[in-house]
C-alpha cells in the first residue's frame, strides 16, 4: 500500500499542500482531478521526493520514502510519468528506456516487455529522443517508466496533447498495469476516460482534499464533476 499521511507542501513559503491524506493499493487505480494550480502535480512530486514536504509521511508498505533522497524512490518500486514528459532529449530512446532499467537492475526482457506494449519505440531505438512526436515522447515516457517494473506509478495528465487513438492506448495500458496488480495514482483532465477506469476518484481544490468519491456515485451524483473540475457532465 502506499500510504499519504496528512502531508503538507510549499513552495518559498507559499503553502501549496495542505494535510493531505490517501492511499492507493496495490491493483487499484485512484484518479486524481481537480482544476489547473490545484496542485496535483505537487502531490506527485511530493510522492517522488522532487519537492519537500513540510509535515506529514509517505510509506510504500513499512518503507517511509519521505524519509529517502529523491533518486532512491524509484529503486524502491514507484514509477513516475512527469507532465510534459520530461525525458533527456539528447539522449536515444534506447538509453532513456536504459535508465529505467538500471535503475532497479532489472534485466532486458523487462524492456523487450515494454516495448512490446508500445511497438513503435521497437523501430526507433537510435533516434534522439527529442525528435520523437509528441505522441511517441508519451509512449517513451510511459514505458520508460515501466522499464522499473514498479509496484506503483505516478500519471500526471498522460493524454495531455495526445489524439484519441493513442489517449486509448494509455488508458490501456493502465488498466493493464492494474491488472498486473500495479497500484496507479491518475492525474488526468480526460474525465470520461478517467472515470472508466478508476476504482476510485479523489478531488483536489486549492491544496486540499475536498471529496472522495466512485465512478459509480459520480454518475448518479456529477455534481462534484463540476465543482472541483468545471465539466457539466462527464463526456469530454
Ligand atoms: N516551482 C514552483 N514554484 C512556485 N510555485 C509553484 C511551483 N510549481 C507550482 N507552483 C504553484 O503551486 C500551485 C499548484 O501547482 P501545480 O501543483 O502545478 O497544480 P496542478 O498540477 O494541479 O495544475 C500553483 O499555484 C502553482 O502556481
Ligand atoms: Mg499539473
């Protein structure tokens, strides 16, 4: 289980993060919404050790990775698909994928495993990262990251600037990933996707955790939909 205990965050002391408390299982996937500057992305990057919390903990079963240095989070098993992508555009896509792998020792069939997810990269592994499509950029990210065979992974808006084909393909992929019992905190703005394929729904608003919720309740009760999100219903 990765568990958030009341954790606060800010940036030069302007408090982005307040006592924020969740939990993701293994094998579930928790969507995360909530409108831009809620501060989702902070949460993430609270998570991955890339900004300090001011209180609280966050475990990975009894490890307490609050207590560890950002680089040691991933070698623990949390895998992270930055918004943006992020990846080192210099480097080739082989070698991004490469630092997932060693990060974690893990050996090669975890990379021909995820490139047997995503099938185009197989085709590209000398090119330059940063001359990749936008869409291809998303794939290497998300595979990059499951070079670590995490336990958990970390999704900050994966569909943003993608066409609907390839946004499916992602969403597939997290329910793959859930199903091989991998537990996935969702950053999205695709609701109706998100809504698929969540178990359940957390609303962030001004650094607070406003409403947990279901699919199932969100479509019999959207209201919080448009409250915390700013959609009149749940089919974008
Ligand atoms: N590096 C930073 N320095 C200062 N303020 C930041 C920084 N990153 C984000 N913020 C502020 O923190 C708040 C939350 O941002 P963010 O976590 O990116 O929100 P979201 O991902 O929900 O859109 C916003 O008000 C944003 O301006
Ligand atoms: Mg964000």
């Amino acid at each position: 289980m990765l568990t958030i205990d009341r954790i606060s965050s800010s940036y030069a002391q302007v408090k982005v993060l307040s006592d924020i408390s969740l939990k993701v299982e293994e094998g579930e996937v928790l969507g995360l919404l909530g409108r831009n500057g809620a501060g989702k992305s902070t949460l993430l990057k609270s998570i991955m050790g890339l900004v300090q919390i001011d209180s609280g903990t966050i475990m990975l079963d009894d490890i307490t990775l609050s207590d560890q240095h950002a680089h040691e989070i991933p070698k623990c098993g949390i895998g992270y698909i930055p918004q943006g992508r992020r990846l080192f555009p210099e480097l080739m896509v082989e070698e991004n994928l490469k630092m997932g792998l060693f990060a974690r020792n893990n050996s090669e069939e975890v990379l021909d495993w995820a490139l047997s997810l995503f099938p185009v990269l197989k085709s590209r592994l000398k090119q330059k990262s940063g001359t990749l499509s936008g869409g291809e950029q998303q794939m290497l990210a998300t595979a990059r990251a499951l070079c670590l065979q995490p336990r958990y992974i970390l999704m900050d808006e994966p569909s943003e600037g993608l066409m609907p084909k390839l946004i499916e393909t992602i969403f597939d992929i997290v329910e793959k990933l859930k199903s091989d019992k991998v537990g996935v905190l969702l950053v999205e703005q695709k609701i109706e996707g998100t809504l698929r394929i969540s178990d359940r729904i957390v609303f962030l608003e001004n650094g607070i955790l406003k409403e947990e919720s279901t699919p199932q309740q969100l479509s019999e009760n959207p209201e919080p939909l448009s409250m915390y999100v700013g959609v009149k219903s749940h089919t974008n």
